[in-house]
C-alpha cells in the first residue's frame, strides 16, 4: 500500500530528446505525450489522487523555434480535448495577455466541471514563475491582504506533495515556486512520451518512505 | 575538469540523524557540522566557485523543541566566528525581528568583507520563504519598482546554479524559491557532518554532465 499524495506535480520533459532518438524532427515528440498524459491522469485518479497540475509549456519555452512553440501550444489544445471527454475540475494557469497563449484554452482561466468533476486538473500553459509572483504586486494595489499565497496567481493551486518529472533533468526549471517549497521531488531517466504505470508505482513507493516535517 | 558553477547552494541536512546513529542527542549534531562547513567554504574558494550560500535554519525550524533550537542557533554564531578567520564577502539573511536571529550576526544584514573577500558567502538563518517574499509586498509601498527579484528580501543573492543537499531528502524547503529556479539539485545520501570532499566532486562531476537551458 502507498500513501498516497493529495496533490501531484508532473513535469512531463524530454518529448524533443525522444523524437530525435526516433530519427524523428524535435517538434514531433509532443504529440507522442498526449496519451501519456490521459493515462497518468486516470491512474491517480483511480488512486485517490486530489490533485494534479501538468508544466504544460512555460514563458521561457517560448524563445524556440517557432516550430516547436506551435507544435506544444496544439498539443496543450489537444490535451485538453481528451481531457474534456473524462471527469475532471479544470484550471488553466499561465500568461492569457500573450498570443502565445491559446484562445482555445480561456474559458479554464476559472475552474470548470468537466463531467463529475471527481478530482482538480491545473494545467499551466505559457506559465511563468515571474509572472505569477509579480501578479501579486499589481494585486496589492487593490487590496489590503498582504500575504503572497492570497495574491499570486496560482493561489487556487494547492501545496504539492510530490513532484514527478521524467527525462532525467533534476530541476524545477520554475515549476510554481510558491506551491513547491515542501514537495519531494523524484526524477525518472526515461523519456516522458515512454511512459508506463510503473513509473507512478515506483514515485509512489519512493514517496511513501519519506519522512514529511515541513520543516519541524 | 570540471565546469564550476558561479553559485552552489548548500542545505547541510542530516544532523540531528547522525548524532542519533552515534547514540547522542539529536541537538548534539549540530556542531559537528561546523568543521565540514569550513572545509567545503576552503575547497569551494580554491575551485574558484563566485558565490556560496548555506542553510543555516528556517523559520519553521525553530518550531522544534528549544534544546534543539538553541544548539542550531549557536552552531550559526560559531560558524560565523570561523569564517572571521577566512576571505569572504559576507551576508547574513533572515528575519531579524525575532528572538531567533543571534544578534551576533546583526552586523551581517548588509555584506561585509573579511580579510580579503574573495568570495561572496551568504547564510540564511532564520529565513523563511514566505518572509522573504512578502517583505516584496511591503516594499512596494514605498518605491515604484514592480519586478519581485527588485523587492525580497533576499534580492542581493544571485540564481543558484547548484544545490548540494546532504542527508538524502531530495526537497528545498524553501531554500530561496526565486533563486533556485532553474538550479541543478544534486542530493547526497550521507548525513552532513559525515562530509567529504569526494561529495562535492561527485555532485560537480554530474553537473558538468547537465545541459543548462534555461527553458529555451
């Protein structure tokens, strides 16, 4: 049995590495990450699993080839998509002032039902840890509350428990700094189009023998 | 040879589990985590690494038992008064409007340099993420700069290009989230106090291994 985490953080990175190891041009690999993606999801939803927040693509990203900037702005459309067919309480995260953001994608900016609902999906698109902690700045001119989880803009995401990222790269690379302070954070070598259950199976057993002191 | 980064980050966990392993109490370990500290800073400064940041405690930290909260206080002074007899450019951060900053170090809160500097040395006692933080909200009141790296507390430490955590616990608990967003996060099995300089080797070794992007 594990003990299951509320709230998991994936960072879903190498699609490019595994596209060129297919002989295949970077920007194909994205698209090899949607059903990744939908099946990881039913898995910690089966799991018990509160919440999840996919990196879907982040400001910084956004300073490569044009061809593979459109190539995961589609496949964030996509995931969507798939997504709107499951259960699911949707919200999208990132910088909506910017034509990389994709209109498709706005009517997340607030959480939405998607079927039963049953568990929060927080997808981060054109994300940037800069913007979100500036946003507090501007907030505070409308307001009293001083505090800055009440005034980023990814307050409605929770604390994280654990972090997963594939492709073998131990870094946040700027994955919601706020939320992650505490999580643990385990790395998979494998590429994350490769995919398979027993990745979760083997974070979730790492993450059952950790020790969670928040500091005390 | 390796590629040394401009600015490590140490987080020295694992005291208080290696003095219980020599059957003395937890709070005893704390001092035995001097030593290792000088000699990482001497090794550190002889690679030619720019800048060096230790983590002294948290705040959260100091919501352990006082006999514990009072041995890390003092291992902090004492580390302080070995590194009087060094080269370094020295900052201490931390809220210091509380009973837990050492007033010993009150003459840090702005850099220093001892002997001949060298080397920029930053320690973060009684820091806590969410002071450091909200001290951009405050800030803001008086000035007109709306960018949060111009406004923490901690806004004279630089981007963290290494972390080198000791005592197996793969998280930073809230070792300055804005810094260390796109750091490398090497993590070292053995308690700090057991500290060699083979660690240190090991975790450059691997990092001149990482690809640094950057997001791009």
């Amino acid at each position: 049995m594990y003990r299951i985490p509320n709230h998991i953080g994936i960072i879903p990175d190498g699609n490019r590495r595994w596209a060129q190891n297919k002989n295949m041009p970077k920007e194909a690999g994205y698209s090899y990450g949607l059903e990744p993606g939908i099946a990881l999801y039913r898995l910690c939803r089966e799991l018990g699993v509160k919440e999840l927040t996919f990196y879907g693509f982040t400001q910084d990203n956004t300073k490569r080839p044009s061809v593979q900037t459109e190539a995961f702005k589609k496949a964030c459309i996509d995931a969507v998509k798939m997504l709107e067919k499951e259960d699911a309480d949707l919200l999208v995260i990132g910088n909506y002032n910017s034509p990389m953001f994709p209109k498709e994608l706005l009517p997340y900016l607030s959480r939405k039902t998607i079927g039963e609902g049953k568990m929060k999906v927080n997808f981060l698109v054109n994300y940037g840890w800069q913007w979100d902690l500036n946003s507090a700045l501007k907030a505070l001119s409308n307001g009293e509350k001083r505090d800055i989880l009440d005034l980023i803009s990814s307050k409605d995401i929770s604390r994280i428990d654990l972090i997963i990222r594939w492709g073998g790269r131990r870094r946040l690379s700027g994955f919601l700094p706020v939320q992650s302070i505490y999580s643990d954070f385990y790395v998979i070598d494998d590429y994350w189009p490769d995919f398979k259950p027993q990745h979760l199976y083997e974070a979730l057993e790492w993450y059952s023998k950790q020790d969670i002191t928040l500091g005390g």
